[in-house]
C-alpha cells in the first residue's frame, strides 16, 4: 500500500515490479491511468496544471487506500498522481491494485479512481491555445459515481 | 482533530486559512492567519463574516455552494463547528484523477 | 485492436506506449494483468503449461474484441495471452483498454476477461514438486461472470 | 463455415477430428481423418459413435458432459448438427485467462 504525490511521471512497468516483485500469491493485476486529453469538449487545450493541497491529499489517499483494503483482499495497491504543469498525452494519475483474484483488483481500482475524483484535493487548469486558461469544472457523474459505493459492500450496479 | 467537539471555546482561537485553485486566485493569496471573531461557531457563520471584511472576500465567496471546507486537512460542511481547528481551507470541487 | 498469442512475456510500458502513442483522445487506459500463482488451493505448484487451440483462439479473441468494441466507445485495445511452460510470479495474460472515459474503459476490461475466460480456447496444466501434474479444472464463477453480462448493455449488478 | 445447414449431406463426409488437453492426452494422438458414417448427423451422435470404436474412445468420451466441441473453430453444442464442417475439434472446458 503506497501513495505518491509527484511531478515526474511514472513508468507502470516498473511500478508493478516493484509492487510484485518476489509475490507469488497475487493472481490479478489491474491499473488505471488517467492522461491528459488534447480537447476540453471541443476546444483545443495546450497544457493542464494540476495544483493540490499538501498534506491533506496524502491523508485522503491514505483513507481511500484503508477503505479498499478493508472491502477487497488485496495483496498490494499504489496511487501516483503528478502535479505541475501537464501536456495533452501526459499521464496524470496512476492506480494498481494486486489481488489473488480479478474481480476483487478490478473493483478496488474502480472505486479508488471514483473516490479520488471527488475527495482528494487536487484541482486543474486548462490553457488554450489564445493563452486564456480557466479552472475546471467538478463534474456531477464523479460523485454520482462516488454515491455508487456508498451501501454496498461489493460491486454497485449501475 | 478534535473538530466535532462542540464545548471548545472557539471565539479568539487564531487560526491558519488556506485558499486553494480559484479561490486563491480571487482572494489573492493563499494563506493568512485570522483571529475566530466573536459568534462565529460553524464554517457557514465563518464565511459570512469573512464576506463582511471587504469587496475581495465578498466576490470570492459569492457563491458559497460552490466552495469546499477542510478543517485540519478533513473535509467539513457548512454547518460543522469549527471547534479548536487550527487550519481551516477553502476550495472548488476537486478535479483530480 | 490488436490480439496475440505469444510464449514471450510482455512489457504492459511498451505495449501502452504503443497503443497510444501520438494520441490526445485517450483520457483512460486500464489493463488486466493475469499471473501464475505459486499454489493451486493449499498444493504449491512448480510451473503452469498453457495449451491451445491455433487458429480458432484467434478467432474467438477476435470476436470477443469485436462485441466489446460494439458495446463501449474504445479508442484502443489489445489482448496477448502467453502459451507454453510458465512459473509462478510469471505473466499470463494481459488485456489493454483504452478510452475517453474511466468507465468504458474499466468496463469493457473486465468484460474481455470473462468473456476470455470462459470462451477462448486455452487449457492450463499444472505440475507439482513430486512430478505429477493435473489439468486445471474449469470454475462454474468463470462461466456465471460472463453470463452476467448477456442480458446487460452496461456493467451488470452482481 | 455452414454448420448450421440441415440439409447437407453429411454421411461420407471426410473430417480431421482435432484433440485438446485432456481429451488428446486420453486419446493418445492430436488430430486424425475419419469419414463421418451413416446415420451421424449431430455432434452428441459423433460422440456416441466414436465411443464404440474402442476402449480408448470409449473411456475418452465416458462422461460426454465435461467435453466441448468446436465446428470449424466455432463453439458448438451437442444438438448441433456437423453439416458440411471440416474440423471438428473435443476439448475440456477452457481455462486460459
């Protein structure tokens, strides 16, 4: 169980070895990333800067990645997110979950990235091309998709 | 953390606010320590008087359905008491992921 | 869309970077990784044997890319299932989607998987440190995952 | 590709029986031509015949419910009738992934 806050990028490859590495009682390895699109609905953007609030991100990762445990038996789990100034293409957040069997990594890592769009503290901006930049908008399906998990102690249906 | 504790004299308390994303851009800055003034006990009662200061926090916190509350680094609501809080941030709707 | 059956490992970095390289449409990539666990139940095992069926695994991995693809707006996906004599901790199989949203792209993972597990034709022989070896039996959850998404546009409710 | 046809003339038909797993382990080779005889029209009777041919066969295809059957690399099911396929491959349930 780690999380990491970072402005370098991530290479999942070698995330996973390390998660992995020596275990041979995971069966199920699931990742997510998240990267930059190169359009906000239809207007181009040129880059997207990701702030965050230091220390109260660590302790809400920290509480996501203890409620998943306590749902699935996973055997490991790492949340990346960067920070700073990003470029359509760019990864911007990074979950594996590792698991004896698939369903259980599949579920913690949806409900990781679910949890995290609507507690962790980060927020971003988006450049366009005229060089006018705006913050984004929370969107209603995040913690709609949040309220999912709420009374229901394995997959939600839809 | 001891921000449910509604028997804490909170009036006088000084106390470090933070401002996060657009709010810190309309504030202006992103951090200042105030003084708790008299008879404000919750987060909602906090911004309204914050309002009052002057036309900077006014049109910052126009909208105060569209801002979010940590006390001491945990999500709060408008009608949490701010208790012996010592750190109290103001954010947009994270966007993160 | 790409599918491939392979005695090689594979490197998720490489086979990522390959599927979207150049892309700014892509908001979310999830990937299965499937590995050998070191016991089957209590009994540790000393390597796993993966057999198939040439020609018609293609075929099958074909079709279920093709029924992922109609249900969920993917921009990209690979399937490649490893064949031959493994060892715990090794790879088997790894499933790639990717998407402008998280959703689709977790969804229609999960689905390549049931639907690859209870349709591709690929059959698992495991050996033990005394020498004997057994096939591994089919589990009737494998077959009752896929059926839950038969009736079901979207992600089914468990 | 029409295995579906009912009204190919299947009696006669040359075939290559094609073994996976367990099966060809039972039945000692990997694939085989046979003709198809009179009167085998769907797979359940393909079965039933090759039962008679030996004991091997016989013991192979004891419990006909734990074996699967592709037409021309296609899924089939016992009633399904074997038409104008070429290969026709016996197999456990899988278990890749």
């Amino acid at each position: 169980m780690a999380i990491r806050v970072d402005t370098a990028d991530f290479d999942i490859s070698a995330e996973i070895k390390s998660l992995t590495q020596g275990r041979t009682d995971i069966g199920a390895i699931v990742t997510f990333t998240g990267t930059v699109r190169g359009k906000a609905g239809d207007s181009p953007i040129t880059s997207m800067t990701l702030e965050h609030y230091p220390g109260m991100t660590e302790a809400e990762l920290a509480k996501v990645e203890a409620e998943a445990l306590a749902r699935w038996p996973l055997s490991a789990s790492l949340i990346v997110h960067r920070i700073g100034e990003l470029h359509p293409g760019d990864n911007i957040v990074l979950v594996i979950t590792a698991s004896a069997h698939r369903h259980a990594a599949f579920e913690a890592a949806e409900f990781l990235m679910d949890y995290l769009k609507s507690r962790a503290p980060f927020w971003k901006k988006e450049a366009r091309p005229d060089g006018t930049s705006d913050w984004v908008d929370a969107r209603e399906s995040d913690s709609a998709a949040l309220n999912r998990w709420q009374n229901n102690a394995g997959k939600p249906s839809r | 953390m001891t921000n449910t504790n509604a028997t804490a004299t909170t009036t006088g308390n000084t106390v470090t606010l933070r401002y996060f994303a657009w709010v810190r851009e309309k504030i202006g800055h992103a951090e200042e320590t105030i003084a708790i003034p008299a008879g404000v006990v919750t987060v909602a009662e906090l911004i309204e008087w914050l309002k009052t200061r002057n036309q900077v926090y006014a049109a910052a916190f126009d909208k105060p359905d569209v801002i979010r509350t940590a006390l001491d680094q945990t999500h709060a609501r408008a009608e949490t008491k701010i208790g012996s809080a010592r750190e109290i941030a103001f954010f947009p709707p994270v966007t993160g992921g």
